[in-house]
C-alpha cells in the first residue's frame, strides 16, 4: 500500500459523518486538531473510514511506540484476555503485573532496587510520584516548571503550567506548588543566555524560591521532564539536570522524572534522563509502555516505596491485559526499537534541519531520537512566534497525507512509532517540506 494515498476530500463523508454525531454526545473539553477518523493502523500508517491513508507521525501522541497492532503486542493481549481480563492487582496476584515489574526494575536507571506502582495514565503516575513524595518525605511542598505538562487531575494539574486554558476554572489547585524557569535555549528565560540558562535556572530555584518563598527542608519533591513534551519538545540540557540532582540531593529533595512522553525508548535511549548520567529517586511512566493500551507506572528506589497497604491503590491500575502488552513492548524495545529510535531519529532530524535552509518558517529544530520539535517563527531575529502559522502547518500536512501535532505555542512535534524506517522519515520530511510551501505561498 502506498502511504500517503489521499482519495477523498478530507473529512471524507464517512468521517464527516462520524464527527458530526461526536459533536452532540461526546466532551466539547477534546482537543482536535484535524478531522481524523481512523478505521485501522498498521505499523507507521493508518486508514481512515473513508479509505484514506495517512504517514503516522503522531502515534496517538507519542503512545504507539511499537506502531499500530504491532503483532507481537496484539498476540500477548489476544493471550491473555483469553486467561482472564481483571482481578484487581489491589486485592490480589498474577503474575503480569510482577513479571511487569521486574522488567521495569531491570530497564529503570535507578540503583540499589526498584518498586512499581500501577495506575491507569500519565497523569495517574505523576500523581502517585506526588503523593509518594509527600509520603516518604514528610514534606508537602513541591517545584515544578513552568512549560511543563504534567496531567489534568488535579493533583498532576497543579504542576502543569503549560498552556493557562488548561488551569483555567479549576481553582484553587494544590497548595505549596511553586513554579521556575526551564532553560529553554532557543528562547532562554529572564534574560538569561543560551549558554547560562541550564546554571541560571537552577540558581533561581536555590537564590531566589529558597530564599523568598519556600524553605528547602520543606520541600518533597522536584518534578522535571527531561525532555519537555507539551511545553515544545524543549530539551533540558544535560548540566540543567546534573545541577538539579545535585541540589535535591543537598537538601534531601527527592527528584521525580517525568517520562510520560520521553520514557519506553522514545528519545534513542529507554529513558531520556540517561543522557545527562542523572539517577532519579522516582519516574513516572506512561504513554508508550504498553503500546496503546492503558497503563501508567510510577516507580521507584525500593526503599522509598515502604508505604503500606491501603496508602495507595487503584482497581483497575495494572490490568493483567495491560500488563501483557507491556511486556511484549520491552521485549521489542530492546530487541531494537530503542536503537531504531536513535538511528532513524538522527536521519529525520537532519532531514528537518536541512529545511531550514529553504524554509525561513523554520527557526529551531531540536530534540532526541523520535523525539523531535520544530519551532516556527514569523522572524528568526526577533523569533515571534507563528502561532497561526503553525496550526496552518498542521493542517496542510494532514490534508497531504501526514499526521503531526503541534506542542507549545508555535512547535510542530513529530514523535512517531519507533517502528518508522529511514524510508518513512524521507517521505515525512517531503511532506513537511509542502506543507510548509503551501502555508507561505498563502501568506504572500
């Protein structure tokens, strides 16, 4: 099969169909960027309802780390709904969910060993690395950064700061959050530079939250993206994270990473922190762990996982048929998916770079392996953001055949299955390349 193959005007009349009923029963609160009805994926490419096909460069945000129904996920859940569907890993035993756990506790960069904890979502995992923290600490005050996505339950929301619609009408949130910069190079914060932005933002948390708002002995936890996933695909520099370490450790801070979208391999590495030699005390994990289906972790030193039965729990967290496509996901991660992600990521990002020079849309491109953002400008001196613009990118990508998303303010993202081919990036970046074409011959 070709991939793109477009056949229809988009929305075809099937998935215009579909959409308008979704428009009477289902949550207004949904963020749609384009009008996709997906009927069947495979791999890196999905049919919509109306026959059309699309390049996957989104992967149900950054979620189908193996691709669509990669067959090896598709037989271990096929097996095990077949065995049984639910026990409550809160009540009771079976063996996936420990045999998960030992997988994680071998692949974690934690030291010294490592306890699991099984929910549901991204935003469960941050919540339960929330509540461990204050557990295990004694503390209850927290820092997070700004740009930073973290979840929607409240807990989880109270750390997110990247977009104000997504806080707004939900107050007041939790107490004792407190919010610094992320040394963002392309636009460096508060006057900082590209080069002391990593050591100036670690600074403002010790020279000016410490010394004006919070004491550090109050602190549980510092809660980071290694890579910013919502906020633009913004890569912490590797300093920025040693230098945070350091200073959790100095004050008996416990430092939580959140790997949600950066984590199971997506950056070229299993977890994105290993880049900058850093060990975390707790990680949350999600999205592409189990390749589709529901499951969120958080995990952490076993020594800091001593809370005790009924502290925290969840019915449904760790599913036995998530649990199995897990599994299956680390075994082809490792097999080769992580390394597929470094290589290929490498043959995209420079493709995307080599834009640049034709593109004057095109003012940053940066991140790891499949993990990969491009920010667009109105100017590349004074860099105003191409808000606009970057939506009309989107949106001529899809109606080419490509599926991206945007993230930040003025970011296309491109985070697609770890399954895609130096074949597929070529195709992707051709696409990318019209897009942006057909989105600055209309601003002329």
């Amino acid at each position: 099969m070709t991939i793109p193959q477009i056949n229809t005007v988009l929305p075809g009349p099937k998935a215009k169909a579909i959409i308008d009923r979704d428009r009477s029963v289902v949550s207004p609160s949904y963020t749609r960027g384009y009008p996709l009805v997906i009927a069947s994926g495979t791999g890196s490419s999905v049919e919509d309802v109306d026959g059309n096909v699309f390049l996957d460069c989104a992967a149900g945000i950054a979620v189908n780390s193996t691709g669509h129904s990669h067959p090896a996920v598709v037989k271990a859940i096929v097996e095990q709904a077949q065995k049984f569907l639910h026990m409550s890993g809160t009540d009771f035993y079976y063996e996936p969910q420990v045999k998960l756990a030992e997988e994680l506790a071998s692949i974690a960069p934690i030291q010294g060993g490592v306890r699991s904890f099984f929910g549901n979502s991204g935003t469960e995992a941050v919540e339960a690395c929330l509540k461990l923290s204050r557990y295990a600490t004694g503390r209850h005050n927290v820092i997070a950064f700004y740009g930073a996505f973290h979840g929607r339950t409240m807990g989880a929301l109270s750390l997110t700061a990247s977009k104000a619609i997504q806080r707004r009408g939900f107050g007041p949130l939790l107490p004792g959050v407190y919010h610094a910069p992320y040394p963002d190079r392309y636009r460096p914060p508060l006057g900082m530079t590209a080069e002391n932005c990593a050591r100036g933002c670690v600074d403002f948390i010790e020279h000016q939250l410490f010394a004006n708002a919070v004491s550090p002995d109050e602190v549980a936890a510092i809660v980071v993206e290694p890579i910013q996933g919502e906020g633009g695909y913004i890569v912490g520099p590797d300093e920025f994270l040693q230098r945070l370490r350091e200073l959790a450790t100095k004050h008996g801070i416990l430092l939580v990473a959140d790997e949600v979208q950066s984590g199971m391999g997506r950056s070229g590495k299993r977890f994105a922190i290993e880049f900058t030699g850093v060990e975390p005390d707790v990680m949350a994990i999600a999205k592409g762990i189990a390749s589709g289906l529901p499951l969120g972790v958080a995990v952490a030193r076993a020594g800091l996982m001593a809370w005790p039965p009924g502290a925290h729990a969840s019915t449904f967290g760790g599913n036995p048929v998530s649990c199995a496509a897990a599994i299956a996901t680390i075994a082809l991660l490792k097999d080769r998916l992580v390394a597929n992600a470094a290589d290929v990521g490498a043959h995209l990002m420079a493709g995307l770079k080599a834009l640049a020079d034709k593109h004057p849309l095109i003012g940053d491109v940066r991140g790891r392996g499949l993990m990969i953002g491009v920010e667009l400008v109105r100017d590349r001196q004074t860099r105003e953001r191409a808000t606009t613009e970057r939506d009309a990118v989107v949106t001529a990508a899809f109606n080419r055949g490509l599926l991206v998303l945007g993230a930040g303010k003025n970011a296309v993202r491109f985070s697609p299955p770890l399954v895609l081919t130096r074949g597929e990036a070529d195709t992707a970046i051709e696409i990318f390349d019209r897009a942006l074409t057909d989105v600055a011959t209309l601003a002329r």
